[in-house]
C-alpha cells in the first residue's frame, strides 16, 4: 500500500482540525506519521496508526500534543499507538515543555490482545514519571473509557466537552446505564477541572490555561504580557465584603487583574475555590472558602479539592494565595461517617509540604482549628494578613459565649459583640506572631502584590557559603 504524504497531512478528521485551533498558526510539526499500526491477531494492517504526535507554539510558547484520531481505527490504543505517545513524552521531558493530550478513542484494541494492554502500562508509567517536571492537560473530545479514562485522571488539568465528552471505567452497556459518563457528572465528582460546550472550545480553553503555567518545575514564577498597575487600591472590596454571605469569587475578581481569574472544578465542593488568577501580571494560584455557602465551611470534598491544587501549584513553584473565610468545619452526620478526618490531613499535608511563595489573607471568620488548617503561619505560609474585620477565635463568637457565660442568657447579644471585639480580635492573633500585619480593605491588592513579589527570591535550601565574614 503506497502512502502519500499528502495524506498525512491532509485527511480531515476532527483530531486534525483540533490539533489546528489548538497551534499558532503553522506551527504544530508531526513527528510519526508514518507510523502503521501493529500487526494483530489477525494479521498485518497497512493503514496508518489512529493517534497524531507532535510539537508546536501555543502563543509562542512550545507545547507538545498527541490527539486520538476517531476515524482511524476509532482511536483505539494498541503497541504502535502507545509507542508514539510515548516517544512523545521522552521528548516533552527532554525539552521541559507541556504535554496536551486530547482523547477520543474507543479504548484498547482488543485485537492486539495484551500488547495493547501493555500500551496501557507504558503510557501510564511515563505520564507518572513526568508528572510534577512538566504541566500535563487533558482534553475530553469524545469517549474516553477503561484504562484512558485512568490516563486522563493523571494528568495535572483535565478539559472536557459536553456535548460529545464521555469519562467512565465501565461500559454503559455493561452497566445498561446509558446515563453514565457525561462530562456534567464526571464534573460533579471532581474529574473535570473546566467545562466547555464543544471540542473547539475545550481548545481555546486550553489555550488560555497554558498561559497560566510554567513550562517546567525549574522556570519559577510566570509572568503574562501586561502592564496593570499592582499598586492599584480597590475601594470595591468594602461593598463585596459588607455582607457576610458575600461572594468569594466577586473578591477574588476585584484584588486580581481584570478578568485574569480562572476557576477550576467549580461543579465539585463549590464551598472551596481554587483557580488561577494574576495581580499585576505575576501569575498566582488562589485557595478560598466561599462564605456564600454555609459560611464558608470546610467538607471533606472542598478539603481535598484545595490539597490537589496546593499539590500542583507547589510543584511547579506556582506562588499561592489563600483567602480564609470560615465558620470552621461543616457539622454534617454524612461527612462525618465519612473519612472526613484524613480529607483534612491531606489539606494539613499539603500545606505543611508547601515550599512555594505562600501568602494567606484572613478576610473574615477563622474559627476553631480552621483557622490553623487554612495556609496559617504555624503550617509554613510565608506571610499572612488579616483584614480589620477578620474575627480569629477558638469556637465562633455565639458557641464561646454560651460556654463561658452560660447563665447570662439576657445579655448574650451584647456578650457575643464583646467577644467578637475584645477575644475575636485579629489583634491577639498578630500579639503572638500568627498575623504580619493587619490590613485596611482597600490596599489587600497592594499589600498582597509586594508580598509575592518579596517571595520571588525565596530560595528552599540554605544559601551555600563557605563561613560568615568575620567582625571587624
């Protein structure tokens, strides 16, 4: 069988025309393909292997991709299919640049029996070896099943699309659930970091997120192309927190450049935020209770949505805000039949294991060990502010009143103002140490921005010398 090269490079597929929004513009370079898929069980098959590789720029920047061709054996992994996602992989780790993986097969070619099993093996291995060196993000353009769909759970970000995006271990047809799989669902357990419509706009998605991300763990903090002022006062942040159900989101807006926040996984524990955002043009990531729903409350879900997100940020030296608002942990009889306990040792973990720039802002309430579990200065954070409004207490203002002054049932308003006042008071944390400083609403953008900026020369190790300098 004779194979142009225009073939190659011209047979339309909906791979192809992703691939083509994803790149600059003729950028994206194939590497393999010519590659011919493996001889099977039943016999040799001349047709060429149904994955495209290669490299390209993403706004200048150099980004490796592989894309699951549907209309070539349905995308279906086998040997020759692993083997050039692998190859893929030794050179993204070589060049110490991103690895996009877009899928859309019908999981492994059983033809090939275990070499295609084997596939499976050699690409999980090398997605694990790379994980932490380079950023990796998935693209859920189609069915994503079996052993893909344990691929695409280890990558660092993953990006699907409603309208054709399946994600699920069992066949609906084994399970005669036609319902399981969709994207919204897989949203909804946490399996999906952003949510688009449709395949091309999972690759604008795409594109906005490598902007966020270093290319490697050794390129430090990123920096985007613009010229906001950080030194910028928000006077906005006075009416967003004048309410104590605002909303985190609306904060998070007005301290970050102009609409440079990016929410992750908003469909799973929205009681947590976590995303990336930028102040004057340093790129950040943000962890936040929401005070909007149940005051903020931290779940086992949202505490281990957070340890995920400190996890990746930390291993890319990604600095970190963390924005405190809550009443302390969710009283729930379901959470608490629940591992609840080890969600929250993975949120102390991961802070505790943190050494990038770490910033945390105590906004309002920071109640019970909540408060030492949400990025404070006796878990690592680097530096941490508190508005004047913050209120920082052992049990929340109206249970510590009820037990201390229990008989004093006529005067527990006038009480818990007190507390709030004279016991709640940021101040007595700051008299320990616990707070750097106690900041007015308007200047969180300003205070914030110089903090990390600080942070940009902080080094893991000890600095090498040879000895101190002797006095004179």
């Amino acid at each position: 069988m004779e194979i142009k090269k225009e073939q190659v490079y011209t047979e339309a597929s909906p791979a192809r025309d992703m691939i083509t929004a994803l790149f600059d513009d003729g950028t994206f370079l194939e590497v393999g393909a010519y590659v011919k898929r493996a001889r099977s069980e039943f016999g040799e098959n001349m047709s060429l292997e149904g994955v495209i590789t290669g490299y390209g720029a993403i706004d200048g920047r150099l980004v490796f991709a592989f894309a699951e061709d549907f209309t070539r054996f349905k995308g279906a992994i086998g040997s020759a299919h692993a083997a050039k996602i692998n190859r893929l992989y030794e050179m993204a780790v070589k060049a110490g640049a991103p690895v996009v993986g877009i899928f859309d097969g019908a999981g492994a070619d059983i033809t090939e029996g275990v070499g295609a099993l084997a596939g499976y093996g050699s690409i999980m291995k090398n997605v694990s070896a790379a994980s932490g060196v380079i950023p990796q993000i998935a693209v859920i353009a189609g069915s994503c099943a079996g052993g893909s769909a344990v691929i695409v759970q280890m990558f660092d970000l993953v990006i699907g699309a409603a309208d054709k995006g399946k994600l699920y271990v069992n066949s609906p047809f084994l399970l005669k659930d036609n319902s399981i799989g969709s994207i919204k669902s897989a949203a909804e357990l946490g399996q999906i970091s952003l949510v688009t419509t449709d395949p091309m706009e999972a690759c604008t998605a795409l594109r906005r997120v490598i902007n966020y991300l270093p290319q490697n763990n050794t390129e430090g903090t990123v920096y985007a192309l613009n010229e906001e002022d950080a030194n910028r006062l928000i006077p906005e942040a006075d009416g967003i927190l004048a309410a104590s159900d605002y909303d985190m989101g609306a904060l998070i807006e007005a301290l970050a450049d102009d609409q440079s926040f990016l929410s992750l996984s908003d469909a799973f524990a929205p009681e947590m935020l976590t995303g990336f955002a930028q102040i004057g043009g340093m790129i950040i990531g943000v962890v936040a209770n929401q005070p909007k729903l149940n005051q903020g409350a931290i779940t086992p879900d949202g505490a281990r949505k957070a340890a995920h997100f400190i996890s990746f940020c930390d291993s890319f030296n990604i600095p970190l805000l963390t924005i405190a608002d809550t009443c302390g942990y969710a009283v729930n009889n379901a959470m608490e039949a629940s591992p609840y306990a080890a969600a929250l040792a993975k949120l102390a973990s991961a802070y505790a294991a943190a050494t990038c720039p770490t910033v945390t802002l105590i906004a309002g309430r920071a109640y019970g060990s909540a408060f030492a579990l949400m990025g404070s200065k006796s878990l690592g954070a680097d530096v941490v502010f508190a508005l004047e409004r913050a209120e920082i207490t052992a049990l929340s203002p109206e249970a510590s009143v009820d037990f201390v002054w229990s008989g004093k049932k006529g005067e527990r308003t006038a009480l818990i103002e007190e507390w709030k006042r004279d016991m709640a008071s940021p101040l007595l944390a700051a008299s320990v140490g616990e707070i750097d400083d106690i900041i007015a609403v308007d200047e969180i953008r300003v205070r914030v921005a110089a903090a990390f900026e600080m942070l940009t020369f902080k080094a893991d190790a000890k600095a090498a010398k040879k000895h101190g300098v002797i006095p004179l």
